[in-house]
C-alpha cells in the first residue's frame, strides 16, 4: 500500500514537470519547429531564445502582425493562445537550452518595434 502512494506521490510531480512542455505540445508547435523548439527547414528556432523576444514576438502574432515573411502561418496558431499560455510558452522555449552546431532558420533576436508591416 506504501509503495503505491510512492508511485501516485512520482507520476503526480512528473505531471507538474510537464505542464510547461505541454502548452507546446498541445498546440502542435513541434511539428513544425520541432520536439524541443529546436527548428525545422522554414520554421526557426525556438529553443533558447529570450523570454522577452518570445513574448513580444507571439503578443505581436495574436494580434496579426508579423515580422517574418511568412509569418502569417504563425498567426492562426498564436491567436490558438490565451494570453497566459502566451507566457507559459515564453518561459518554456526560453528554459530549453540550444543545441550547438546546428543549422537552422535564426529568427531575429531583436525585441525593437511592432511588429507591424
Ligand atoms: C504549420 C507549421 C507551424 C506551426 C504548427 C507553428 N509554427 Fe511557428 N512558425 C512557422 C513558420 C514557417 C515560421 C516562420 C515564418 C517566416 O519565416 O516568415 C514561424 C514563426 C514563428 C515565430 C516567429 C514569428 C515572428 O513574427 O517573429 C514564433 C515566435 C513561432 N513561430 C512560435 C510558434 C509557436 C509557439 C507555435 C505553437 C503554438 C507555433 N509556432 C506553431 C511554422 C509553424
């Protein structure tokens, strides 16, 4: 009985872990910029950015502007987000740690302007 409470006590704090990982997740990010954000072809990199460009950048999004000439793929999927998965998604992207020696599409990490175009 004792070692099924331990079990219940692990997976609820890998659920917690997780709930970050999963606001990604759900909105199917990954498919496009890969598992961890890593970026794909035509999509760029997430992972690792700064929690303010990311912020700024999908605040800019759900409101339909974009920087990026093709960003307007991103904006159905930014306007998907409440405003406090918006955050969640900040901190998340910005935690994960770049993989060096990697080439991939390099977003701008610049946090001036709108947005606007
Ligand atoms: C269907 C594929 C696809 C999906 C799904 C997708 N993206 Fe993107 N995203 C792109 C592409 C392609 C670009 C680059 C557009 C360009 O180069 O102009 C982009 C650009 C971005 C940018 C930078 C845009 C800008 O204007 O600065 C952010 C931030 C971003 N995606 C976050 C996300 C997040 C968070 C999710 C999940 C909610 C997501 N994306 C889901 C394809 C996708």
């Amino acid at each position: 009985m004792k070692y099924l409470l331990f079990i219940i006590f692990i997976l609820v704090q890998i659920t917690a872990n997780e709930t970050m990982e999963g606001v990604y997740l759900k909105n199917g990010c990954q498919g496009c910029h890969g598992l961890y954000g890593e970026g794909i072809g035509a999509s760029p990199r997430l992972q690792g950015l700064r929690e303010k460009v990311i912020l700024q950048r999908l605040k800019n999004l759900k409101q339909g502007k974009t920087r990026t000439a093709f960003g307007n793929i991103m904006v159905s999927f930014a306007q998907g987000l409440s405003d406090e998965e918006i955050v969640e998604m900040a901190k998340y992207l910005s935690t994960l740690k770049r993989v060096e020696g990697r080439e991939t599409y390099e977003l701008e990490d610049d946090n001036s302007g709108d947005g606007s175009s």
